[in-house]
C-alpha cells in the first residue's frame, strides 16, 4: 500500500491555511501519481478537488508538488518519486493562490506573461504571406531554445524569487519575451526589453536555476533571463550613447 499525505484546502488562500489527510492507496504497476490521486477521488474522497486534461504531458495542467518536487503529475511513476518509506505528499503548486486542495489559480501567472509582452506583435504592416524563417537558420535556433514552454507552471512554483517578490515576473513569463525577442518577424522588441528591464524584472533573477533544474520539457529560462539581461543593458547603453 502507498501511504499518500494529501494537501486539503477549503478556502481560497495565499497562505498555508489548511491540512493534510491521509489516504492508502493500492500500489499497482507502472502507477503515476495522477493514477493515485483518480484513485482517491473516485474511490475513497470525491470532494478532493485537482486538474488535469490531457494525461500525456500536453496541458500541464496536472502539476502539483510532489514529495517536495513540482512535478507533471501524469508523466510522473510512483516509482520515481515515492518516499522509501513508500510515502507520497501531495501539495498544490506553491506561489499561486490555491483555489482548493491541489488545485491553484493561474491567473496571475498568466498576467506576468502579459505583463512582459508574451504576445507576439506583427507590427502595423502585416505581411500577406507568412514570414519564412529557415530552420537551420540562427534566428530560428535562437527562437527554438525556449519555444515548448506549454506554461504549466512548474518552474514558478520552484522559483525562489517568486517566493520572495510576488511582483517578480518569473522564469516562464521571461522565457516567453526571450523567445519573441529572438522572433526575428516580432516589431516590439524594444517595448518588450522595455517591459522586463523593471525592479521586478530580468536583473531581479537570482540565477538559483531551479526553474531550468525542474522544467520537464527540459527548457533552461535561466539561460533565457541571462539573454534578456544582457539585451536589455546593451539597450540601456545605446540610449545612452
């Protein structure tokens, strides 16, 4: 049997308010952690509430903490991250509002994107056709570095920043304007270096690496953020210049 500590909230909340209940699940082969947690909703709790879609590493939307880890809980075996007392702790993603028991609100996280003009700009003349970027070309590498992020929120929850500045736009929103700065069809790079040159912005990264250490689509923002930042103070220099 897998002994399985689960995160209860009732109340939407930024702060630790709530407990854990404990549950005992059957231990199967190839079992995920999303597997687990079905089990406990179906079988034994079905007021626990949680999300997932896609359960093959699509959406992301399944992301929880995982014996103190975030991780893709669909793409996660108990096997790889049961206790060896064969616990399992389930916590919602931290730095998010948690809405109920494992499941958070994304919609800060989504508005840091905003914030750092995670939009694709095509400019006032848009083209007729398609815009083509070679693939072997640098610009299309460059662009290509960071461009699977499916914004699961993940490296927010490991960031450490994050935890410490609640205006930090965080790893994937960084990632993002990093991507669209490479996007050699994009006509806001200047606005969008402008967006992420703040006190909350690229410089407040500390290089911790947790979100690159975390990511499970193998992306490395810290890279990305090292980018920005190096673009951002050449910017800086040719207005001063």
């Amino acid at each position: 049997m897998l002994h399985v500590e689960v995160w209860r909230s009732a109340v939407i909340s930024t702060a630790p308010g709530g407990r854990f209940q404990s549950f005992a699940v059957p231990r199967r082969p190839n079992q995920t952690i999303l597997d687990v947690v079905t089990e406990i909703q179906r079988v034994q709790d079905p007021t626990l509430s949680y999300r997932f879609a896609c359960r093959v590493g699509m959406c992301g939307s399944c992301a929880m903490v995982v014996n103190g880890r975030p991780r893709w809980t669909c793409r996660t075996r108990v096997a790889d991250a049961v206790g060896s007392d064969g616990r399992l702790k389930l916590e919602p993603l931290r730095n998010l509002t948690v809405v109920k028991d494992l499941a958070v609100d994304m919609a800060a996280f989504f508005e840091k994107w905003k914030a750092a003009r995670g939009f694709f700009e095509p400019g006032d003349a848009i083209p007729d056709d398609f815009a083509v970027v070679r693939p072997e070309s640098d610009e299309r590498r460059a662009a290509d570095a960071g461009i699977e992020c499916i914004g699961c929120g993940i490296c927010h929850s490991a960031c450490d920043v994050v935890a410490w500045d609640a205006d930090y736009l965080g790893p994937a929103a960084l990632n993002r304007a990093w991507t669209l700065v490479n996007d050699v069809r994009d006509r806001a790079q200047g606005e969008r270096l402008d967006a992420v040159a703040g006190d909350s912005g690229c410089h407040a990264c500390h290089t911790h690496m947790s979100c690159t250490n975390y990511c499970p689509k193998a992306i490395a923002p810290t890279y990305a953020i090292a980018g920005l930042k190096r673009a951002v103070v050449k910017r800086t220099l040719r207005r001063r210049s």
